[in-house]
C-alpha cells in the first residue's frame, strides 16, 4: 500500500483500500464436650503448605531465538472481489474470500496448524512448544473486510489469526471500526498496532515516533480495555533506529517482511511473507518450505 502524507490520508481512503494464592489452612476448631477436660496439651493445627508456584520462564538468548525462527508467518491485506479499478499491485495484495479459503485449505491438507501471535512469541522468547508444522496468519492494515469476509472464513476452518490495524482509519467508512475490533479480539483473534498512518518506520524521526509507535498502542488498548504489545511495520520496513523506540514503547514482539531477521533482535523483526491471491496449494505449501 502506498504511504500517504497525513493531511490527506483519509482523501486516499480508496487508494489505501486496495493497496489474566490461595492458600488453604487448617481452621477447624475442636467441638466442646460434656465429658472431663483432658490434661494433654492441646493439639495445633497446622497450617497446609502453600501450592508451590512455578517458576518464570528464562528468556532465550538472541541466539536461541534465532534458532526458533522457523515457524511460518503470512500476511494477507485486502480480502474481497477484484474490482475493474484494481491494478496490477492491488491484485497482489487483494485476496477473494474464495482464494483465501483454497489457501487455508492447503493449509490444513498439508498438516499445517495456525497459532496465535502470543503463543509464537512464547515460544521464540521461551522456546514454549507449538504443534507440529506451526504457522501464524497475519492480516495488516485495518480493512473492514477483516471482520466481514477474513473472520468468516478463519471460524470455518477454526483457524487464529492476528490483526494489525492503522488507528487513522479506525471508524472511517470501509475501515474497521471500534465495535468490529473488539468483535475481533472476542473471537480469539490477536490485534496488534500498525503505525497511525502507515509511515516507513526507516524515514521518521523525533516526535513522530510518539506518533506512529506510542500512541497506536494507547488507542488501540483504550478501544479493546486491555494492553496490546504486538506491532507491524507498515511496508515491512524497519531500520537499526526503529528498534529501540519500538522496545521503549512497549511492544514485546513485532512484524517485518522479507528482510532477515536481525540477529541481535530477533523479537523485533519477526519475517512474513505475503502470498498472492494467484497460488494455489502446491505453491503456497512449497513456498513455506523455502523460505522458512
């Protein structure tokens, strides 16, 4: 999707468009009787231990995330209908509900089994197991079509998936509105910040970081009532000075695309690949297999 000024983002809506101790204790009291006193002393009770609680979990090494960084992840934009408007980049980008049904199929025929975002994060931080042949769906920028034509589909098959929303567009006309996010997030779907209005992260500077990192995540958490910790690059794109603004807002994990993972921050640049509306089982499935 091409990157628009903000002044006139909104004006390029269309153009967008395609593009959560108890302890328990022993408090009985002995009954009185009509019998003698007895000279023993009295019993005490004891107190039950309490339950042992688990240890946090070790944070891997950069290394050892890196090792973990296997798992397949796509993401996917617009999911409606060609329309006789839509160019050339928009056809790769816009997915029909028919093809992302064939697409998750093959999914499924080819034994894969979709995560959610927190638990891939878990298991790249923790190295917390994931079902065999992972794979995590991502859809960016905050299309109304997510919650009307991508979250049908992901409940037929009973797939998660994770959400990534501009908030400039939130409540707009064919942009996701407030009511269908939260509708989102009760379904078990992950929603996460994609910049305010699709800035490249590698080409902003000074105040426009509390603009486009921060306050997504503030907006979004005020929108669902509670902390949202995932981010996507808008265009994939991140640079060495993206990294430590996005770690200082807050968010644990985030998504690029095809550029390699960086070694030292394995968590921050998490790679995606995006799958044209145009392959079909066989190359999706060899795709995956390749490229992770």
């Amino acid at each position: 999707m091409t990157s628009v000024r903000r002044r006139d983002f909104l004006a390029a809506g269309g153009a967008l468009l395609l593009a959560g101790c108890s302890r328990s204790g022993s408090d009985q009291v002995a009954t009185p009787t009509t019998s003698a006193p007895s000279t023993s002393a009295p019993e005490t009770s004891s107190a039950a231990p309490s339950p042992t609680e688990e240890p946090a979990p070790t944070p891997g090494t950069p290394a050892e995330v890196l090792a973990r960084s296997t798992v397949p992840v796509l993401c996917f934009h617009q999911i409606r209908e060609f329309r006789a408007d839509d160019g050339a980049y928009a056809r790769t980008i816009t997915t029909p509900p028919s093809a992302l049904t064939a697409q998750f199929q093959a999914l499924r025929d080819g034994g894969y089994t979709p995560v959610t975002a927190p638990a891939l994060v878990d298991h790249l931080q923790f190295g917390t197991p994931l079902p065999d042949r992972p794979v995590l769906l991502t859809f960016d920028d905050g299309s109304a079509t997510h919650a009307t034509a991508a979250l049908p589909v992901l409940q037929q098959f009973g797939f998660p998936a994770a959400f990534f929303p501009m908030t400039v567009v939130l409540d707009k006309p064919d942009w996701l509105s407030g009511d269908q996010l939260r509708e989102l997030d009760a379904a078990g779907m992950t929603i996460g910040a994609h910049s305010w209005d699709h800035q490249r992260m590698d080409r902003i500077s000074g105040d426009q970081w509390a603009e486009q990192v921060d306050q997504p995540r503030q907006t979004l958490a005020e929108v669902l009532g509670h902390p949202v910790d995932l981010l996507a690059y808008p265009h994939g794109t991140w640079d060495q000075e993206t990294l430590p603004h996005v770690a200082a807002a807050g968010y644990r994990a985030a998504f690029q695309l095809a550029d390699a993972t960086d070694p030292a921050q394995p968590l921050l640049t998490i790679r995606r690949i995006m799958p044209p509306p145009t392959w079909d089982a066989a190359a999706l499935l060899a795709r995956l297999e390749s490229d992770f």
